[in-house]
C-alpha cells in the first residue's frame, strides 16, 4: 500500500538511510486474518538527517487516504490527498471543509497513468531513452518497502544501503 510513497519520498530525499514503520490492523479483520495491515505509519531518515513522514491506510471514512511530509534543515515539502476540488468551506460550524478524498489510487492516479503510458509510448516510438524513474528507482522502493515490512513487524528501526 506504500510502494509508490516510497517513490515519491526519495525524489525529495534521495538517499534514505533508515526505516521504522508501524502497521496497524484497524479495521479490516479479512487483512488482519491475512496477517497484513490496513494502515501504516513509516518514519525515513535521509542521510542528511531529513525525515520524512508517510501516513497510509487502505480506507478511511473520508477516501483513500495517504500524506507525505519531507522535513529538513531548509524547509518542508508535503503531498496532501487528492480531492475532486481545491475548494474549501470555513463557517461558524467548520473549518477547512471540503470534499470527500478520491475514493480508490486508480481515480486518484489515472491523470498520472496516463502520462506516464504516453510517455512510454512516445520513447518506445521515437526509440528514445526511457526517463527516470529507472531500474534502480524500483530497486530502490522495493528495498525501502522490505525495510517498512521488517520494521513493522519486529518492532524496530532497520537501516538501508540503497547504493
């Protein structure tokens, strides 16, 4: 549920050197019973002493819902949910209110999909380069995913080698 996060997260802080994860079994007893978990929080520490924050879950009652936070010494980046609307509603009742999050990753990613096929296309066409992300980008979030796997099950923190 966090592969892409991952993604994500490095092409804020590239080289990650820690992982520490805990997975939550909140409110789906079929992932539970699968042993899996429908929720996580993940702490990445870059080598520089960034940190960042992915908060996940397969559902909540709001959407599909996941945030990045990258936190260094020169500043912050976030990557908030996707909604159908950046407008938001504050009366005497609420604050911020807004529309629900898109629902499921294939509405919430299908503009990026597409880019990202035609792109391919376009390379595979043209007999171009592929552009980033590469193998070694895969590579990269698979190994960061293990770690999040390991960290969460044993509860502890797990250093990574990405070179």
């Amino acid at each position: 549920m966090t592969i892409h996060d991952f993604d994500t997260a490095r092409s804020f802080v590239p080289d990650v050197v820690s992982v520490t994860a805990v997975g939550l079994r909140q409110f789906d007893a079929g992932i539970a019973a699968a042993g899996d978990f429908d929720a996580a929080v993940t702490t990445l520490v870059g080598a520089g002493g960034e940190s960042i924050t992915l908060t996940n879950s397969r559902h909540s009652a709001c959407g599909y819902d996941q945030r990045l936070e990258a936190f260094g010494a020169e500043g912050v980046l976030e990557v908030g949910n996707v909604t159908p609307t950046l407008v938001r509603s504050s009366t005497a009742t609420t604050s911020s209110a807004g529309e629900p999050y898109r629902r499921f990753f294939l509405e919430r990613y299908r503009e990026a999909y597409e880019l990202e096929l035609a792109a391919f296309v376009a390379a595979a066409r043209d007999d171009l380069a592929p552009e980033v992300p590469g193998f070694e980008d895969g590579r990269a979030a698979l190994v960061l995913a293990d770690a999040a796997e390991t960290s969460a099950r044993e509860g502890r923190t797990v250093a990574v080698d990405l070179s």
